[in-house]
C-alpha cells in the first residue's frame, strides 16, 4: 500500500508542558545532547528538552506506537512500528513526519534495527 504521510499525524507544540503519556511509554531514544525522543502505546511521541526541562513537542498517530529507532547517514531520521504491521518515518532535522507504510508486514514490528552508527 502506498504511504500516507498526508492526514496521519497531528503536531502540537506544548512548550515547557511536562506532561508525560497517558499510556505505556514504549520505547526512549536519544536525539541530541539536549533532547530526546519517547513513544507509547497512547498513540503519541513526544520530543522532550532537557534545557526547557519539558516536553517541547507532541506528534499524535491515529495507532499505537511500540518501537522506534533512529538511522540516516546522521541518525537524523527516526522509524517507529505503529499498529498492526505498519511503519513511520520522520524527519528530525525539520520535526517533519516523512511517511507511514500501512501493512509493512503482516504482524505487529517488535523491533527495528539500523546499519547505522549507534547513538550512545
């Protein structure tokens, strides 16, 4: 099935909210030295600053989010399993959401890998 990067994901800025997920958080993922990334089970991923010492930014997907992994030539792209089988792309370099591939594989994705260098 083609992507659907178009009417998926809703952005909210929530500057120096602390206000954490609602549900499970899933998985944490660092982006930089000042901020990192945490995505749940309550259909969301937030973007968290150590400086603002809050959450900077709220994504909302219309499914749940259980793993997700930075990759890119600067670790500078994030892909997260959402739902059933299906897959999310983003952009961290402009906070933009890049695509979603409905039906990647037929089962819920438990874990991502990247041939990229690890952030520590």
């Amino acid at each position: 099935m083609p992507g659907g990067a178009e009417n998926v994901i809703v952005m909210e800025k929530e500057f120096r909210s602390k206000k954490a997920h609602n549900g499970n958080i899933t998985c944490l993922a660092k982006i930089s030295d000042t901020e990192f990334l945490s995505c749940s089970d309550d259909m969301s991923f937030k973007i968290w600053d150590r400086i603002l010492q809050g959450c900077s930014y709220t994504y909302e997907t219309d499914e749940p989010l259980h793993f997700m992994r930075q990759t890119g030539k600067n670790m500078d792209y994030m892909i997260s399993s959402m739902g059933q089988g299906n897959l999310f792309t983003m952009d961290l370099r402009n906070r933009n959401q890049s695509d979603i591939f409905y039906e990647a594989h037929e089962e819920k994705i438990v874990q991502i890998i990247t041939l990229a260098r690890d952030v520590e």
